[in-house]
C-alpha cells in the first residue's frame, strides 16, 4: 500500500454497469451487412441495458487482435450512424487518439455528436500508439513526450471551447485564433471526458488534473488496485475529491464464466470500479449482447 493515500476514497461500493465496446468488423456477410449488424447490435445493447456503447479509434484493425487489412470503421462516424438508431447510452470512442484530429475539430465534431443524439456523446481519448497506421496513412506519428504535449494542450482547448471563452489559444503545438463552438453542447459544462490508459506518471496525473472518468484493463484487482491509489495520489496534489472521478475497466468475456465474471465484478466494485466495458466475441454480436442482457447485466446491477 503507498503511503499518504487514503482508501476509503477508493474502496467505495458503487453499483455496477456495464457498456459494450464494437470492435470487430470482420464479419458474416461482409461490408453489405455491417451497417445493419451495427445497428441491430447497438439496439441490442440499448435494451439489454447496456449503458454506453463505445467503439475503436483506428484507420487499421489492430495487429494484437487480427490483422491490420482486416475491415475497420471510422468511429466518430460510425458513432453518428448510431446516435439515430439508439436513445440512452452513452456514446464514445474508446479511445480517440491525440494524433487524429487537430483538437479544435475533435471539440466540433464531439459536440455535433452530442447535439445529434440528444446529450449522450463521451470524448474518450490517449496518446494514440498504433505506429503502422500513422505511416501508412500519412499521419505524424510525434515521440511519446510530444504526444502527451498535445494531449494535454486538446484537453484545454476543448474545455476552453466548451466555455464561454471563445478567444484565442496560444500553446507549444496548437494556436487558434478562435475557439468558437456554436452551437454548444446540449450537457453541460461538457461532455463526459474520458482519458484511457494506466500510466502513472504521465496519464493518471492528466486524469486527476482534467478528466471525469479513466479506463483502466482488467489487470486483477491488486493491479487495479495499485492505479486507484496513484491517481488517489495525483488527485490529493490537485486538490480534488478522487471519487468525483468514474473508474471504468475493460473486462473479459463474461459469457465464458457468468459466476467467476460477476465475482471479479464485485472484488472490482469494492474498489471503487463502477463500470465494465465488454466487447462482444464472435461472428454474432447481436445474439452475444441479448445474451449478456439475459444473463449477466441484471447480476451486474445488483452489485453494491
């Protein structure tokens, strides 16, 4: 345990939900039907009570998972698609990459997304790391230093247009002359933001100083554990209250084991975890979300 940190700030029992994170495109019935399988799984999701539904920020399919010529969707669009076929989760990327988009038009197209689907858009975002993509496609892939540089300067800038200060912003890697956002978005002060990854020094410290909520893996819960009381740490030097923050993981298959999943649920929950993203497995998300809705999420619920 690491000294100075208190936690009973962290060990909270809260009431678990549960989200679902689309991710794989590579699918029966190819492009043709990934619209409608999109579409029927986010529907699925919304009924079964899922609470937010993310998706991927990649050009490439990721390596670790298939291969990089595997189909991907761009995902603030893909979001868009959804917005008009779902009415109560939340909506983000999980998680948005620094290097993609100049921030102030990530800050437009995060509050489009927000206006459109009634106040349910998250700016999740990173670093961005995924280098083989940034080169194929032509996109300045910065050392990692410069990359939380400008992670940290897009935080401010999107705040600062989420405010009521349109005026210039003058930073080390971004200069807007305006940071005009009409119309605003429709949750105030701001869309939900999210920062993923575990990194203690650098990224914990930014969740602390800027964001409502983290995403941490699933690592166990001594792991998990062990980033809560960093981030305990790095909120105590900024003054602020750690469970004003939401603490979200990215879990496992819950269908393969339900009694093992929900029991690491409520070891999590004991810590002060209070959400659980799940990405669908197999050629049948529709059906493996219904079953999630059927068999887990009522379980998850009762947690805490």
């Amino acid at each position: 345990m690491m000294e100075g940190v208190h936690l009973a700030t962290v060990r909270t029992v809260v009431t678990m939900q549960l989200g679902i994170h689309f991710a794989n495109f590579t699918l029966p019935g190819g492009a043709d039907r990934l619209g409608p399988t999109l579409a029927a799984t986010a529907s699925a999701a919304e009924e079964a009570g899922a609470s937010w539904f993310t998706m991927m920020d990649h050009w490439f399919q990721m390596e670790q998972f298939a291969t990089s010529e595997d189909p991907m969707l761009e995902g603030y669009t893909s979001l868009g698609f959804v917005a008009g076929r779902t009415s109560t989760m939340k909506l983000g990327l999980l998680v948005t990459g620094v290097t993609y988009r100049h921030p102030g038009l990530l800050a437009k197209i995060v509050t489009t997304l927000d206006v459109l689907s009634g106040g349910r858009a998250m700016l999740g975002i990173g670093a961005a790391w995924y280098e083989r993509e940034h080169n194929g496609l032509g996109v300045p892939f910065p050392p990692l230093a410069e990359r939380f540089g400008r992670l940290e300067e897009t935080l401010r800038i999107c705040l600062q247009m989420w405010s009521d200060n349109d005026g210039p912003f003058d930073g080390e890697y971004y200069r807007l002359a305006e940071t005009i956002c009409s119309p605003q978005p429709i949750q105030r002060p701001h869309p939900t933001i999210l920062i993923g990854g575990s990194g203690e020094k650098k990224t914990l410290k930014l969740v602390a100083r800027y964001a409502d909520a983290c995403n941490l893996f699933s690592i166990g819960p001594e792991g998990v554990q062990q980033k809560l009381e960093v981030l305990a740490r790095h909120c105590d030097a900024e003054g602020r209250d750690p469970e004003s923050i939401q603490k979200t993981i990215l879990g496992g298959d819950p269908l393969a084991d339900p009694d093992g999943f929900l029991s690491a649920m409520e070891e999590y929950a004991r810590l002060g975890i209070q959400h659980v993203q799940i990405m669908p497995a197999g050629p049948d998300p529709v059906g493996y979300v219904t079953r999630l809705g059927e068999t887990v999420i009522p379980r998850l619920a009762e947690i805490g």
